[in-house]
C-alpha cells in the first residue's frame, strides 16, 4: 500500500548564508530513511506516466520499487541500463517539467522526488564503489565523437555497449563539456562527472583532449583516420550578446568565458592563477539556469550585491524554481520587468553602472510568452562594476565553415533528423549543436538516438 501523505520528503540543502562563501555541494541527498520513505510514496501505477517524460526512457516504478525494497544497487543497474549519466541526471535534469510534470501524484499533491531518488541510487552506487562494466566485444566498426558533452558522452558510451570502436575528441583540456565548463560545483560536483567519464572509459571509450575539430583535425580527418561514422556533439558554445552601447567595457563578461574560468579553470580556488575580475556589484542579464548560475558563483566569488536582470516577470522566468529558490536564499536580488539599454563607463574604460528601462508584457509572441513592452519614461539606473551576460548561447560555426556537405540554419545550428541524420552521409548531430542551447537530458537523448541512428547506418540498413 503506497503512503498517501501529499508532500515530498524534503531534501536536505547547506545553511543558505554559509553556502553563499563556498562552493560545496548545495542539495545534500536523501538518507536511506529518506529515500525510502520518499519512494512509498508511488504508486507503482501500471500505465507508468513518468516514463513518458523520461527522455531517455528510464524504468522509474521498477528502480523506486527497488529502493522501497531496501536494493539500491538494484535500482541503479535499472536506471543504469538506458541513462548512461545517473548521478548528473539526478542533480541537474528539469524532472519537475518531465518525469515528476506526468506523476500521478502531483494531481493532489506532489510527485514523487524521482530525481531525488535517482540521485540517490547513483550515490549509493558511488559509494560502495561497485563495478560491474565489462566492455563489449568489438564488433570491428570504429566511430569518432565530436564533443564530451551529454550528447557525445551518451553516443560514445551507447555505441561501446554496442561493441563500436568510440573515440570522443574533446576541445578543452578537460572531458565533460558544459558539465564541467557551465555547471558550477555547488550544482554538480566535478569528481561526479570524472566518475561518470571513467565508467565510460570503462566501457571502452577512448578520449582524446585539446582536440579542436576545425583546426588540429577536420570532420575529413576523422574518416581518413579510419573512422566510419562520425558524431558532432559540440555544443552551442557561442555566445550571444545584446547589441547594447557599452558592451565592450572592461568588467563586461558572457555567463560563458565567467562560469569557465570559475568551474573549468578554478578561479575560486587560491591555488589556482586564473585571472577574474572580483567586482562588489554585479549585475546578471538573462533569467535561465545559466543565469542563475552565473549570479551564484559572483555570490561566492565575493560580490556584496548580485542582482539578476529580467525582461519579463517571475511567471515568465524559465530558470528552474529550485535554482530560483537557492538563488533567492543566498540573497541574490531580482529586478525583474525590466531591461538594460547601456552599459555606463567610468571614465577609463571600465563598467560603472548599468541603464535600465521598465518593462510591461504585451502580446504573446512566436514563443507564447507574453513580449515585453518598455514602458516609456521608467528608465533609471543600477550600480555595477560588472556585467554577466547570461542570453543564451548558439554554436560555434567552426565546425560548420570547416565541413563540406553539411547544411546548418542562419544560427548556425546543424540540420539533423529526429535520429541525428544529417545532410552529409555518415555525419550525425545531436544536442545543442542541433537545437540551440537547451537542458542536458535533451542532449542525452539525442546522442541515445544517433547511436542507435549509428548503429542502423553501419549495419547497412
């Protein structure tokens, strides 16, 4: 009989005004009295709506009724079996919009912690450091991956389990993509993500780093070198600016080059010599994840005021509410309904204030959200003496200007079918480099699909 009791077991999380000077792991994890307790809860319904919302198509009432029977190792092998990446998925994936949007349980009440859950079968996994990877017998076909992000990680691994000869090239020094160069460490630890790698090395996936596709090797080299399909999972690593006066002021970053030099090349850390400018005031424009992101980390990185800029209103605001929530605890400000028109100069070179004009929503435009709308005679300005520009990202064309036969949109975004088809045979994309900039499972599930699109393609069929 499932506990009926309508909330969720609450996750336990750091002291919000100690957490805010450090980067230690915010969500602390369920107990295994937690964890049980929170997984009596389903209702181990026959039709399992969850799954639909799962992108990469998880057993969720098979792994929770493991965990209700005291087997989370149990539970990880089934969640292991199609989501290659559970202890990043458990921590960064949007489930309030997919496994835990369809549960039953959030008609009268609220879903049952299904990534809370997941979490917590990845971390007991990581804990008893028990590992049953064998790698597959090679079946003699090798395949190249552009890219360690989600995508590629999933493809590379997908395809090894399938017995492909995987290599994963990788630009930055380091394998992970935007999980170790975006997602700050009190979000996604990076030792996480170094484990989730090793388990696919294990698996047979070799990586190679400093790997830049486009310049030490092309998409050309990758089949010279004996390569017989090749994945492009390289990201959407461009980013995108306003076009306002004032942009190219010193103290003017994109959430990009902020969150790499702080996550990838460790800038909060002493012992690391990686330059950042420590600002008192910072003022964040955008209000996704990556925003939030960004304002946090100014938080840690010593900042007396943080304070997000939003066009639109807390209805409107497409971050997830729990990183709203952490932010808002931390003490991060939200100006929201209005929207920079320049960046102020003090004088030599440097930011010094940012002026801003009040918004008011109109009209949904081609996004159904409302448009904002200035509202005339509001403008008024905010101290700052730096800028994070936090507005989204699109691909970086140089994959695209260096490859012959692949056909891209004006934002540079690679055309790929469904399965990751492109217009180039034996070439396939997956993730950002398709989409533009969206969560991480959605990358997952596209490289889940082009392997198997892979797969298909070298079977001749």
């Amino acid at each position: 009989m499932a506990d009926m009791r309508p909330t969720k077991i609450p996750m336990p999380e750091t002291d919000p005004i100690r957490r805010a000077g450090n980067f230690e792991e915010v969500a602390l994890g369920y107990s295994e009295a937690d964890a049980a307790a929170e997984a009596a809860r389903c209702l181990d319904c026959k039709n399992a709506p969850c799954m639909r919302g799962c992108p990469v198509g998880v057993h969720i009432p098979d792994f929770i009724r493991e965990i209700r029977n005291g087997n989370p190792e149990a539970a990880y092998e089934i969640i292991h079996s199609t989501n290659l990446l559970p202890a990043v998925c458990g921590r960064v994936c949007p489930q309030e919009n997919q496994c835990e949007g369809k549960c039953v349980r959030g008609i009268k009440g609220e879903p049952v912690g299904i990534g809370a859950l997941e979490r917590f079968a990845a971390d007991r996994h990581r804990e008893s450091r028990q590992s049953r990877t064998v790698p597959s017998q090679k079946n003699g076909h090798k395949v190249a991956v552009v890219g360690s992000g989600p995508s590629g990680l999933t493809c590379a691994g997908s395809l090894a389990r399938m017995g492909y000869d995987v290599t994963v090239y990788e630009a930055f020094h380091k394998a992970g993509g935007v999980l170790v160069y975006g997602i700050p460490e009190f979000r996604l630890p990076k030792q996480i993500v170094e484990e989730e790698i090793e388990g696919l090395k294990a698996l047979g996936v070799s990586i190679v780093t400093d790997a830049i596709i486009g310049r030490t090797l092309s998409v050309d080299d990758l089949f010279s070198d004996g390569a017989e399909a090749v994945f492009i999972g390289s990201g959407a690593g461009l980013p995108q600016f306003m076009g306002i006066p004032g942009e190219n002021l010193l103290g003017v970053f994109s959430a990009n080059e902020y969150l790499t030099r702080i996550n990838l090349m460790k800038a909060y850390l002493p012992e690391y010599d990686t330059p950042i400018k420590k600002a008192k005031h910072i003022a964040v424009v955008g209000g996704g994840n990556v925003a939030m992101d960004a304002a946090r980390c100014a938080k840690r990185m010593g900042a007396d005021e943080v304070t997000i800029i939003y066009r639109r209103g807390m209805e409107e605001l497409p971050a997830r509410r729990e990183e709203v929530h952490h932010a808002m605890a931390e003490g991060i400000r939200f100006r929201l309904l209005c929207n920079p028109t320049k960046i102020l100069d003090d004088g030599n070179g440097q930011v010094s204030a940012v002026e801003c004009i009040e918004m008011e929503l109109g009209e949904p435009d081609a996004s159904g959200r409302r448009r904002p709308v200035p509202k005339q005679g509001s403008e008024f300005t905010l101290d700052a003496d730096a800028v994070i520009i936090a507005i989204g990202t699109i691909p970086n064309p140089l994959i695209k200007s260096t490859t012959s036969g692949l056909e891209t949109t004006p934002k540079g975004c690679i055309v790929a079918d469904e399965a990751g088809r492109t217009s180039r045979p034996g070439v396939f994309a997956g993730g950002d480099a398709v989409t533009g900039a969206a969560t991480v499972i959605l990358a997952m599930e596209a490289g889940k699909k082009a392997a198997a699109a892979i797969d298909e393609y070298l079977r001749g069929n």
